[in-house]
C-alpha cells in the first residue's frame, strides 16, 4: 500500500456502523432524556432573568454530548455517572469561577478548559462534554454571572442527573447494562476458568489497561468480555478442522430415569465407566450420573423420622423405595454438538467438575465425548501414524 494510500485509510472511519436498530435505540432514548431535562429545569426553582426564562439556564449544550455517551456507548468508562456527574459540575464551578475572577475573555477560555481537563483527571472522572460545560459557561459570561455558583448545580448537574436516570431505566429496558462497572463487591474476582483459558484477576485487568494508557477508553467488564470471547474463538481454532463427531463414542451405555442407583452402580462397574448418561424413552438427554454423584446419594443423612402413627405405619414402604437416577443425576452440564469444535470440548472437560460431554443432536443424544476420548485424539494429532515402509524402498 503508497504512503497516501495509508494516509487516507487513517482518516476513514475507525469503527463498524451500528445496526439499525442499536441506532435507533439510542437516538430516540437520548431525545427522551434531553426533553424530560427541560421539563424538570421548568418545574424547579432554576433562576430566571427578569424578561422570562432563558433557554440557557435550561439546558445546557455540551449535555447532548453526555446523551451521546450515555445512550450509544453505555459501556464505556467515558459515559458512567461518577463521570458524568463530577466531570459536568466541577467543569461548571470552574468556568463560573473563571467568569467572576478573570476580565480577559481570552484568558478564560483558555484556562476553562485547561483547569476543567486537570481537574476532572484528579478527580478520576473524565468526561469529555465536560470540558464543553467550562467552555459554555465562559462563552455565555454575561448570563451566568447574574446566576453565580448556583448554576453549576441547576442546570448542570440536574440536568445530569436526570439524563442518567433516564439512561439507566432506558438502556436496561431495551438490553444494555449501564452504569456498566460493577460494585467492588459484586466484582469478579478472576476471567475465565481453568484449562486453555487461565485465570487472569480483575486487578491484573486493571493493571494492564492502566499500563497500556487504555484505561480512559475501555473499562476492565470490556476488557474481560474481550478476553473471554478471544479465549473461546482461540478454542475453535484449537486443533482447526477436528469436531466432536470424529471422537465421540457412538455406542453409549445409557440409563433410563427411573433405574434404581443400586442397577446404575452395576452398569458403571460392568462396563468400567465413570459416567453414564440417562435418556428417557424418546432418546432425549436428561442428565450425567457418574460415580461421584452415587457415593453422594448414599452419604445423605436420613431424613428426620417423625412420631406420628401414619407415619409410622408407612415408615416400612418409605424406608423400602431407593433412589432411582434422576434423582442423582445432574441436569446442568455442558453439552456439545456433532460440529464443536475439539477446543471446546478440552474447555468443557478441563474445567473438573464434569467426565464426559454429551453430544446431543436436537436434544436427542448421538454420543459422549470422554476424556478418554480426548487423549487418544491428542496423541493422535500429536503423534499421527506414519504410514509403513515399502519394502526395498
């Protein structure tokens, strides 16, 4: 590529185009949260010049900047309210003390800015329409100054305020998280889990993104979702070509639902197995029993006899029924399809708690994957057989 050829690439555009719909979500729900803005200003003591309310201490421009952040990039670090809410008011106290301090209006548009951009770096609350509040406020010196201080709190921060709790119920009723970082205490601890995807701590996320002078632009949630999904495209390509179906045992031993756990212990000892799968009489996947799950249904405590005469004229027939295996089985596991990839399934295994993945086709159960299976794959990729030597060659 010529040297101009990359120099026009660099001043395209740098981002994807939204779908239709995320577009038009965000720009109806930011003329929603402008409008009701005005609305509460109006029905608030907001101070008003003689000749009637003036649209200046109703609204303030740089706020439709903050409804772009906060309606078409909720997620990021930019658009959360702890910048929002600092970054404009602050920047407004600013830009008033400015008005009522320094004579040269050139001097103090330069420090409006100047001092707004210090000042919310400090403050840990970078918000880039902020910087416009300090400049505004400046720009309209002779409005603001009959106002005073009281205007960086009405408009400035009710109208933030307002404009961040219509983002808030807006974007969670139309499927996006905002404010997006979660409290410390709610916080993951680790992304993604052990076997090809290793544990990295969230403040090692932190630290990477603080290193990389990323933090401004991406927020450690962003940065974990990115990993995840990075771990889980690097599993496809894992071992690239080779899918569940080219493994997995098609001769299954199952067990229906309603087999007694003492039947299920002899299938798993019979056939040296650790795990059975249990389909119902239509072939449908049910669950995993695996020996585990066994030894755990008969270390449960008895259950509390009670006195009662029914129920001691029926304790025989209670005592008497044994659990069957959809009562030991365990229903939430990782399942897979003919076509997923051998990645995954290492994933799927390597996490500890589960000895085989079903593969299921519509529901219906086609074949298991064990981790048996598993290392005969790898040892096969790793060391394919080579075919024999002709004699005399």
């Amino acid at each position: 590529m010529k040297r101009w050829q990359r120099v026009l690439r660099s001043l395209g555009p740098s981002i994807g185009r939204p779908r239709t719909k995320e577009m038009l979500r965000a720009c109806i729900g930011a003329g929603v949260g402008l409008t009701l803005c005005i609305f509460l200003v109006r029905v608030t003591r907001a101070p008003f010049l003689p000749e009637g309310p003036d649209p200046t201490l109703l609204l303030i421009a740089p706020l439709g900047a903050t409804a772009m952040l906060a309606f078409a990039v909720p997620s990021s670090p930019l658009a959360q309210p702890w910048a929002a809410m600092v970054g404009n008011t602050v920047s407004a106290l600013i830009g008033v003390a400015l008005v009522m301090t320094v004579t040269e209006p050139w001097l103090a548009i330069g420090l409006s800015v100047t001092l707004a951009m210090g000042a919310m770096m400090l403050l840990r609350a970078t918000h880039p329409p902020a910087a416009g509040v300090a400049l505004g406020v400046v720009l309209t010196a002779d409005v603001v100054r009959e106002v005073g201080f009281s205007y960086a709190f009405s408009p400035v921060l009710l109208d933030t305020c307002l404009l961040l709790l219509v983002a808030v119920v807006y974007n969670r009723l139309t499927g996006r998280v905002y404010p997006f970082r979660q409290p410390e205490e709610q916080a993951p601890t680790q992304v993604a889990q052990p076997g090809l995807q290793p544990a990295i701590e969230a403040r090692e996320l932190t630290q990477i993104l603080q290193d990389l002078r990323l933090d401004a632009n991406i927020g450690p949630a962003d940065l974990a979702r990115l990993i995840d999904a990075a771990h889980g495209i690097a599993a496809e390509h894992l071992f690239s070509g080779v899918v569940s179906r080219q493994v997995m045992t098609r001769d299954v031993v199952t067990t229906p639902p309603q087999m007694p756990v003492s039947q299920v212990a002899a299938l798993i000892r019979q056939h040296k197995l650790r795990t059975l799968p249990v389909i119902d009489q239509d072939g449908m996947f049910q669950g995993l029993v695996s020996a585990f799950d066994l030894v755990r249904s008969w270390d449960k405590p008895p259950k509390a006899v009670k006195t009662g005469v029914l129920t001691r004229l029926l304790r025989p027939s209670q005592d008497a029924v044994e659990p069957v295996a959809a009562d030991v089985m365990e229903k939430t596991v990782g399942t897979a399809t003919e076509t997923t990839p051998l990645g995954v399934l290492i994933d799927l295994l390597a996490e500890g708690g589960q000895q085989a993945v079903p593969v299921l086709d519509q529901g219906r159960l086609v074949g298991l994957v064990s981790r048996a299976d598993l290392i005969a794959a790898l040892a096969k990729a790793q060391y394919p057989q080579r075919k024999p030597a002709i004699a005399g060659a």
